[in-house]
C-alpha cells in the first residue's frame, strides 16, 4: 500500500526478483512511478478498506507493507493484513518512532523513517561501538560493524571470539561478504560484523583495542 517513492521503488525491486506484486494507491496518478514495465496489478482505493485488499489479491498474499506518508493509515492497513486476513510478513511505514516501538511489541515489523535516518547519520559521526548498525526490539542483542584493529590482524576469528565475548556474523572482505570458519584468520582491510550483547560491548570494544591476550 502507497505508491510514492518508497513504495513504487519497492514494488519494482520486488518485480525484478521476480515475484508477484500489487500495489494499492488513492491517487491515480501515484502509479506513474511504477514505469511501463511494470507488470503487476494497480489497484485504486485505500490500503486498510477489506474490499480493496481483496480486489488487490491479499488471500493470495505472502507479505503485506504498508508504506503510504500516513502513521495512522499503515498502522491500520497492516493490522487488518496481520489480524483479518493472517498475513504473517507485515511491514508499516512509521513516521513516529515512539509509536513504531509499541507497534514492533505488537508483532508489525516497523520501519519508522526518520529514527532510521538520524540513526545511519549517528553511526557516522560517533566513535565506534557509540552507536550500533541494529539493536533488537528488547534491547539484549546488537549488531557492530568493525574494522579489524592493526592488532588482531593475523590472528584467528575464532581467538577473537572467544576473548572478546561476541560472534563475527560475517566479513566484508576485498568487496565480497564470507562466513568464518574456525580456521578463518582476520587481514587487513576486513570489516566486521559483531553480534554482542550490549552487556558485553564495552568488553568486546576493551578487547578490540587492546589486542589478543598471549597465550
């Protein structure tokens, strides 16, 4: 639902993956953003009224995102896609963060724009380990992307591990993204992804500083 700019560019990614989309919009014009190529169905009416989402196909539905310039319509729309018609991937659109966590306790997978934006610019700014790349919704477990420190580089992945308290997700690695193995040795240039803790980070961040402990 909602064919702006998030929705038309999500709608044609998706097409290009090659699955079946529609796209719900009150403004007949909005769907000249989807181009001549688009294949799907464009369905005119608004996102939470049941007959429309049925015009649309929502019982033929995986997942449902409801990504207008409205709080209040994506809220509603993705609740009857979850409770009415039992779609189980729901994604709203939220303006309000305060509102976008109570929604995300309630099981809607919220995107809340502007806490997003300001977040990526805080990454950017703040020392590392300031900020995270992803804090899940109870706050336990987060997500860090690291450069490797001069002083773990040659060591191993699994070495690093297992001082510092965290799991390496993946590395970034000459362009290309690989899953370390117990064998795996860190080099230089390597990006990081760490799983930690939060009760562990500054840890972790003690532990990427200082270098590996000798053995």
């Amino acid at each position: 639902m909602g064919c702006g700019r998030v929705g038309s560019t999500l709608a044609r990614s998706l097409e290009d993956r090659n699955h079946t989309v529609s796209v719900i919009d009150s403004e007949p014009d909005a769907f000249r953003r989807l181009g001549p190529s688009f294949n799907g169905d464009k369905v005119l009416g608004y996102g939470f009224d049941q007959a429309v989402l049925e015009k649309a196909g929502i019982r033929r539905a995986d997942a449902f995102a409801a990504v207008s310039s409205g709080d209040n319509s994506n809220i509603i729309a993705a609740r009857v896609a979850r409770e009415t018609f039992g779609i189980g991937q729901v994604v709203a659109r939220i303006y309000d963060p305060g509102r976008a966590e109570v929604y995300q306790r309630l099981g809607i997978t919220t995107v809340a724009t502007v806490k997003w934006t300001s977040d990526q610019v805080l990454r950017r700014l703040l020392p590392a380990g300031a900020e995270p790349d992803y804090r899940d919704p109870s706050g336990t477990i987060r997500l860090d992307q690291v450069p490797v420190p001069e002083a773990w580089v040659g060591h191993r992945t699994i070495h690093f591990q297992e001082q510092s308290r965290s799991r390496i997700a993946w590395i970034d690695r000459l362009g290309e993204g690989m899953l370390p193995n117990r064998d795996s040795v860190l080099q230089e240039g390597d990006l990081i992804h760490l799983v930690i803790r939060e009760e562990n980070a500054a840890h972790t961040y003690g532990v990427l500083k200082s270098g590996p402990e000798e053995s």
